[in-house]
C-alpha cells in the first residue's frame, strides 16, 4: 500500500542523493514513476525486465521474497526478470536486494561508501529503497532495497510489488493487477524506519465450518502449502506474528513439522493462543497428555509436555505463551490460586533456560491477561519483569485493561489481544464482518497512547470476510500516527482506489464504511424481529432503507467495474453488503409478519411472510455464488451460520424466524393503525386515535395506515377540520394496507395551534351480502360504513419561531441530540474535545484528547461540552446518555463524566459497563452503553445541559432528555430539531 511506505523520521534535505526519509504523517509520495519521468530506473521498459540480484549468502526467506518480486513484475508486465544470485556483470541497470550484515552485495555498497545505511543499522524490521549511481564496476545505475534485518529487507521487496500494482490480497481476495508495459521507480532515497508496535500478527480461530471446510478440499490439512500462502500474505501486510488455527483436530507444529521450519524461513514469529502454553497446541495434550490438565496433580506430566513442546521450537523465532487455563479455553478450577500459577510461570521459565542454555529473560514470552486471568493480576500475581504482559479485550473490541504509568516502565512492556470474531456470550458472531475502523482506531489508539505496543495481534476468525479490518489493523499498527481518526475516510479510499482503481474508490470506501457501521449496530447473530421498532420513529423503515441504498449502491459500482475486478469485489464489498443486507430484510419482513397478523392485516402479513421466504432463499443464493466464484475457489468460506441462535452458541441448523399464516375475514371489515401504537383500531381499551405531534421546525410528517381485514374490496375519503392539514392520499380503494401520509401547510398554520383532526370515511355496496343461514336466501343489498376520527398534535409556538434559537426543541415530550451536535465545546489546560465521525450507532462520538490526560474534578472551568435545549414540558427528567461501551482500562475508580443543566452542580457518574455481567452484555449486544439519570423538572424555555470530563475514554455518542414522551425502540429517537 502507498500510503504504508513513508518512515517515522523527519525529512533530511540537502543530501547528495535527494535524500528523503518519510513520515507517513508527513507526506505521501509513491515510488511509481510517471512514463514521462526521464530520471526514473527502469524496472521493465522496451520489452525488457531489468535483472533482480540478491546474494546468495542471504537469508533464504529473503530468496525467496526476490522470487515473489520476480513473479509480482511479470503479473504486471508481462516479462519476467532474471533472478540472479551473482554480482552483476556490466549492465546498464540492476536491482538489488539485501540485508545489511547479512547479505555480502550490500555489505559490499556500504563499504565501497555507496550506500549509507547508518539510518537502519541495527534497527527492527527498517528499509531503504534508494537509487543508486555507480553501484558496481560497469554497472551504471541500481535500484537498491537493503532492510536492516530479514524482514527489513522483505518489506522492502514486498513495498515495490505493491507500488507497481499487485495487492497483498492479489490471491487470497483475487485482486486483479493493472497490466502496464513499462515499469520505472523514481530516482530518491525513502527510508522506511521501524514499526511502533514490534509484534503485529493475526490469530485464525474458530475456525470450523468455514475456513476448515476450504483448507481440507484445497489443501488437504493444515500443512505447510496452507500456511505458505498465509506466511505471504502476512508478510505483504507487513505482519510478522501469528497464532495459528488451533481447535480441534488441529495442532500446528505436530501436524507437519515443515510447518514451523517454513514459518522461520518466511520470517514469521509463530506464537499459540492465550490458552496454549509453551508452544504447545491445545489438541496436543488430546494426543499425547496423561492425566488431569491440572498443575497442583500432575505436575511431572505437564512439565515434560511442555519441555517437549518448547524443545520443538527452540530454534525458530517464537513468542512462548506462559501461565495455564483450564483444559479448552476455560476458567481455571476454584482450587486455583495466585501462588500456585506463578509456580507454573517459574517452572515454564526453568524449561527455558534449561532447552535454551540462555538466561530466560532472552527468550521472548507473553503471558496473555485474558478473562478470569486478568483478576489474578489485580489480586497480586506478577511474572517477571521481561514477560510481555498481553491485555485482552472484552471479545468485542472494548479493551479490558492499559498499562499504567508504573506498568510502563516494566522492561517486557505490554500488548493487545484483540477481536474481529469472538464465540461466546452474550452471543457468537462469526460470520461476517462487523468491525468498523472507526471503532478499531478509537480503542487501539488508547493502547498506543498507553504504550502497549509489543504486540497486537487480532483473532480474525476464518480470515475472510475480515480482509479489510485486518489490513487496516496492521498498517495502524506499523504506524498510528499515519492515521489520526480524520483520515481514516482517506484510508478507506486509498485501499479501495488500490484495490478497484480510482474511478470508485470513493464510493467503494463509503460502502464498506457503511455496510460494517450497520452491522455494528447489531450483529447478524444478535438480531430478531423485534430489534428495530416497527411502529416508532419510522426504525426498521428507515434502517431497511439505508441497507436498501446500500445494495443498489453496490451494484451499480459492480456494473462498472470490469469483469476482471468483479470477483474480488464480490468478495470484499458487494457479497458483505448485499448478504448483510439480506440478514436484515429476512428479520424485519418476520416482524411485520407478526405485527400485521396480530393487528388482522391478513394480507400484508401473508406478503410480509413470503418476502421472509424469498429474503431467506436470497441468502443461500448468495452464499451459493460465493461458492462458486472462479470456478469453486471460495467453497466453503462464508458458511457459518446467523440465522436460528437462541443462545449464545451456533445453532444446529439455519432455521429463519417463525412466521404466520393469516386468512381474511368474509366480508367488509376496516382497521387503522397509528404511528406509535402497535395496536389496531378497533380494538377495545385502546383510546381515541391520535398520531405523535407534528412540528414547525423540523416540518415533518407522520402516518396512519389504513387496511382492510376483510375479503371485500373498500373505498375510503379523507375529509380534514382544517384547511392547512394535508392527509395523502385522500381518497381510493382500500384492497389490502394504505399508508396515510399527514403533513401541514405551515404558511397557513396558525401560531399555538389546537391540535387539528381529519376523518376517514370508508365504504362499499356489495353485489351480494352473505347467505342468510335462517332463510337460506340472499339479503338485499346494503351499504357498509365506517370511520374513523384522527388528532394530529401541532406544535407551531408563539414564542419560539424557527431561526430565532440556535439549540435543540423538545417535540413529543422529549429532546434528543446527537453528541457531535454540540453548541460550544469548552477547553482547558491541553484537554481539548475531538468529534469521531461515524463512531458508534448513529451520527458518531465525541471524546477528550490526549488519552492519558490526568483525571479533572468537574466545575467551573474544566473541559465540558455544552448543548442548549428548550423545553415545553415542566416535568421530571429521565436523562438517557448513550456510550461507546468501553470498559475501565485503568485500574482506579474507572471511566468517570459528569453532567448538569444550566447552574447546576455536575453530578458525577460512571461509565461502569461491567457493573454486572447483565450490564456488559446489554452494552456489547446493543453497541452502547446508557447510563440513566434523572434531573428535576425545570422551567419552560431555554437550557443547558453541560457535559463534563472526568476521565478521559470516555466516548459521549447521544443524550435523549425525557419528559415522558420516549417510545420503545433500538436506537433511540432520532434527533430533535434545532430552532435555527
């Protein structure tokens, strides 16, 4: 990727050689040379391919990635470069690749002073890709790519591959390259320094049916041919750790032992899982352990077990997983205590330095704080000071737990286990993705800010659908400050614009945006026909709506795409969409099913239930053509299940929601249904029908649906008390459901207007009445009639005209204001307050920076966030503040705000998402935290509500001020309108 190219040093000017060294913060500068640039180094030109050389003394996965270049220019050009392990002969130009203190050809430049490499010397995984004159006798010009260690030198191969147009996803998402005739890299120097988190990788996991369904018809096993392609790919992103697929049968290194020799040829740093210690696969102790899987039992089978594992490895570069859960990924026994697991950490570490014949501390290991684990740290269990202490999140991408200022100065430093998939409570999702980056960027820049940065590493489940999460959390972890939240639309665009061209990639980047906030909102796994309000605020109309958009949206960009580009965008955009889509139109079709049933709409229930059906046959087709792109390459993938869970786990079967068949009634027979109301008139109890109010301000409109519960056709007439009340449409025949439209002339509205009315007449002469079972003769004919009398609220006030108040106006008994809809933010002492577009549910978050501000004591001065409101109501407040659900990253009193309105004094609260396990699954299943409180009533007019920093983490997304007028529904109201 381009934009992954530039180094964190600062640019250094006046150097022989058009010195630049790049921060990707800073600038943006392909290597890829226009046709026209005369000073260029030719990589292909005239039919010809300049010849790669790389010495042969170097390191065989940097061989190997030479290979990988060759094969990436003849993709683009169609000529293949010789690959050459000699020094050139006189030639006019060269390309040539190497590590420093390895590789005797630019050990060789470096001596001969033509090539500096002092900026990369002994630095992690840094780069140069420079030009050079006169490299070598006879040799006139070279392109060299020189990295400071192995994978140094692999990024750099990999960075030209990507720049002359081949996508590190080019065979895992079947990305076409852009065929060019000439190929040429600009004349410069681009050094490209390390990376800010050291350990960057990925953790395949729960990976059955999907991913295990592929690899056994592709590959046969999880062997070394799969895991070539994925070492790769990994290596193309800029990764170097992984945890690889580890459920049952599957057992990385007993499986093939090629697998981690090939692994450290590659130049991937191999791990196991949180629950797999010492590079010991979890199914291994199936096949070789003896005995309980419990330490306090059986401690001389375990060591050997382990001792047997390490040993396997030592030679290879790995991170050893340290400590023990219980056997499976679960919870250790109640017997287990603090001493007894630090016990096993000391044992772990003998075994190290006894295989190694090293001091332990030289040999990298983790222990992984995840769960019940995290709780032994804070009751007092350490490990030593070398051991990378590796934070977890909540499994839905809240992290639990950051270093604080005292754990930073721990020597093993600190990292992330992160989440994009995740099987467990309150639900599973697994199936597709449902990360924004937005939500990505928000929490891993607190793990950067808080320096837990030796690893992240991510759990990507079956690693497809996650490709576009994946490379956005890789290349944010090679450099954060490449991409503050601003640019991450830029991020989105340009990885679209690599993958698509340029002509959609805008329009491509707002679809994946759009499509993984939507599924955010509520996980396919977690949704029902009940999530979204079918008769308040117009929810599962206008959430239909934006997936509706969505679809079309997508494939309109697939039409005018090339054929060449369609499989890959299936993959990573159109199949995401439309399949998401899908999940959606399936669950709110069963809901309308079951409300127009229950309100006698036989009809529209019946039509309801056959879109359910249709929706839910769409859905196999969609995964049936995934199964069949490039002629079954993707078999299998995209097959887990999200349809039928009634608990946390996947159930046995897709089984779509239950659904009812209804039958008309004979003869004429009229309902009315209100907007608000999931109840039908006539109905009794229910009182006089009276729709939600209708405003000057925001000129809305709302709705009443009449419909027939009989076999008879109808005709209805509107008649309105008031000239300026528009009902539409006014008149027709009534078969099945008609939806009234109520909106007001406001030109003609009268200031502080009564409520108005309208009357809905409806009627119809039928040919035969029904038989008569006294007589057994037909009635005469007679003339069926019904109506209705409707209220519509008006709200067009004297002394609060549109224009004249610049705040947000309570309507229907509530005001509802989206957090970055703010009226003044209030700064102070370099806390300043950052609006996160998209963040969240709906229009996005506000939040403080920097994230390790110290805590503030509410008042006065301190940072706040301001939004006037007006009230018409003197009632009791219930005041509903949504949150991103982030947890207590720090140890302490945890993340803390406050609010008040006008003078009050600020009323402190918690965030507390894990109050209770009740509390937590609520927050993570809804994707937001509401944390209630009440205020007491106040006058009609003008406010303020003022919203105060404590602590910093906390992301403020909507405030819903409640006078008792908020209705049931997922999301909450929409937005109150604002008087200017």
């Amino acid at each position: 990727m381009r934009h992954r190219l530039w180094s964190w040093s600062c640019l250094v000017l006046g150097l022989a050689l058009s010195l630049v060294a790049v921060h990707a913060a800073l600038v943006d500068r392909p290597l890829l040379a226009e046709a026209t640039d005369a000073t260029a180094l030719p990589l292909v030109r005239a039919g010809q391919a300049t010849a790669l050389h790389v010495a042969g003394d170097d390191w065989p996965g940097v061989l190997r990635a030479a290979g990988d270049l060759q094969a990436d220019i003849e993709r683009v050009s169609g000529r293949k470069p010789a690959l050459l392990k000699s020094v050139p002969s006189p030639t006019p130009v060269v390309v040539l690749i190497g590590t420093v203190g390895k590789s005797a050809l630019i050990d060789g430049l470096v001596a001969a002073g033509k090539l500096d490499v002092a900026a990369i010397r002994g630095r992690w995984e840094s780069f140069i890709i420079e030009t050079v004159e006169s490299p070598l006798p006879g040799v006139d010009r070279a392109l060299v790519i020189a990295g400071s260690d192995k994978r140094g030198t692999i990024y750099g191969i990999y960075e030209i591959s990507e720049q002359i147009g081949v996508s590190p996803w080019y065979w895992w998402a079947d990305v076409p390259v852009q065929p060019r005739a000439a190929l040429a890299i600009k004349s410069g120097r681009t050094v490209v320094d390390s990376p800010v988190v050291q350990y960057r990788g990925i953790f395949l996991n729960d990976e059955a049916p999907a991913l295990t369904g592929w690899v056994y018809e592709k590959f046969g096993n999880f062997d070394h041919t799969f895991y070539g392609k994925l070492f790769e790919l990994l290596l193309r992103l800029r990764a170097n750790y992984l945890w690889p697929a580890m459920w049952q049968p599957r057992a990385f290194n007993d499986d093939d032992p090629e697998n981690g020799r090939l692994a450290d040829e590659y130049g991937i740093v191999m791990g196991t899982s949180h629950h797999e210690p010492m590079m010991r696969a979890h199914d291994e102790w199936g096949r070789y352990g003896k005995g309980p899987w419990n330490y306090a039992k059986n401690a001389a089978v375990l060591h050997d077990f382990w001792r047997a594992g390490f040993d396997r490895s030592k030679n290879y570069e790995t991170i050893t997983t340290l400590g023990m859960r219980g056997d499976g990924d679960e919870a250790m026994s109640e017997e287990t205590n603090v001493s007894l697991l630090e016990h096993i950490v000391a044992d772990q570490r003998q075994i190290i330095a006894d295989v190694t014949g090293r001091p332990p501390e030289q040999t990298p290991q983790l222990w992984a704080l995840y769960k019940e684990v995290q709780g032994y740290y804070e009751r007092g269990m350490r490990v030593p000071d070398d051991v990378i202490l590796l934070w977890c999140d909540d499994n839905w991408g809240n992290i639990r737990r950051l270093p604080t200022p005292a754990e930073r100065q721990r020597r093993g430093g600190a990292g992330v286990y992160y989440h994009f998939d995740y099987v467990g409570g309150p639900r599973n999702y697994k199936w597709m993705n449902v990360t924004p980056i937005t939500k990505v960027w928000e929490q891993m820049h607190l793990a950067w800010q808080l320096e837990a940065n030796r690893i992240w590493i991510v759990n990507v489940g079956d690693l497809k659908p996650m490709e576009f999460p994946i490379e956005f959390f890789l290349s944010y972890a090679w450099n954060p400050a490449r991409w503050p939240y601003g640019k991450l639309e830029e991020y989105s665009r340009q990885w679209a614009e690599r993958e698509f061209g340029a002509a959609q990639a805008s329009e491509i980047a707002a679809l994946i945006s759009g499509y993984t906030k939507l599924n955010r909102q509520r996980t396919p796994e977690m949704l029902s026909p009940d999530t979204y309000s079918l008769v308040n605020y117009r929810e599962a109309e206008r959430i239909l709506a934006q997936w509706r958009d969505l679809v079309a949206r997508a494939e309109a960009v697939e039409a005018a795409l090339p054929e060449a580009a369609r499989a890959a965008f299936y993959q990573l955009v159109l199949h995401p969409v439309k399949a998401s889509a899908t999940v959606r139109e399936v669950h709110v079709a069963a809901g309308q099913n079951a409300l127009y049933a229950e309100q006698g709409r036989a009809l529209s229930a019946n039509l309801a239930a056959d879109h359910a059906r249709a929706m839910f046959a769409q859905d196999a087709a969609l995964q049936a053509r995934y199964h069949a792109l490039l002629g079954g390459k993707w078999n299998h993938m995209m097959s887990e299940k999200k349809f039928g869970y009634t608990y946390w786990q996947t159930p046995a079967a897709e089984v779509m929601p239950a659904l009812s068949l209804a039958r008309p009634m004979q003869g004429p027979e009229v309902g009315l249904a209100v907007e608000g109301s999931r109840f039908a008139y006539p109905r009794w109890g229910l009182p006089a029908p009276r729709t939600p109010a209708i405003d000057v301000y925001a000129r809305d409109s709302t709705w009443v649906d009449l419909f027939s519960r009989g076999d008879t056709a109808l005709d209805y007439q509107v008649k309105t008390a008031v000239p300026w009340l528009r009902v539409t449409p006014a008149a027709g025949t009534l078969t099945d459901n008609v939806r009234l439209t109520i909106e007001a002339d406001w030109e003609q509205v009268p200031l502080d207007a009564a409520p108005a009315s309208f009357v809905i007449e409806v009627s119809t002469r039928a040919e035969l009445n029904p038989l008569d079972p006294a007589t057994a003769k037909f009635s005469a004919p007679t003339r069926f009639g019904q109506s209705y009398t409707v209220t519509v609220p008006v709200l067009n006030p004297s002394e609060l005209r549109p224009g004249t108040f610049d705040g947000h106006i309570e309507t229907n008994d509530y005001v509802s204001i989206e957090a970055p809809h703010f009226t003044r933010a209030v700064t102070a002492a370099g806390i300043e307050w950052r609006t996160l577009p998209d963040h969240g549910r709906t229009l996005g978050g506000v939040t403080v920076f920097p994230a390790t501000a110290a805590t503030v004591a509410p008042g006065g001065s301190s940072p706040r966030l301001e939004y006037d409101f007006f009230l018409f109501s003197t009632k009791e407040l219930k005041l509903d503040l949504h949150f991103a659900p982030s947890l207590d990253f720090q140890s302490g009193d945890g993340l803390r705000f406050a609010v008040s309105i006008d003078d009050g004094e600020p009323q402190v609260l918690k965030l507390d998402t894990w109050k209770t396990l009740q509390t937590w699954e609520q927050a993570v299943g809804d994707g937001v935290r509401h944390v209630m409180t009440t205020q007491p009533a106040l006058a009609k007019g003008r406010h303020t509500l003022k919203f105060w920093m404590v602590t910093p983490g906390v992301v403020l997304q909507k405030i819903v001020i409640d006078a008792g007028g908020v209705k049931p529904s997922y999301l909450g109201p929409p937005e109150s309108p604002r008087g200017k």
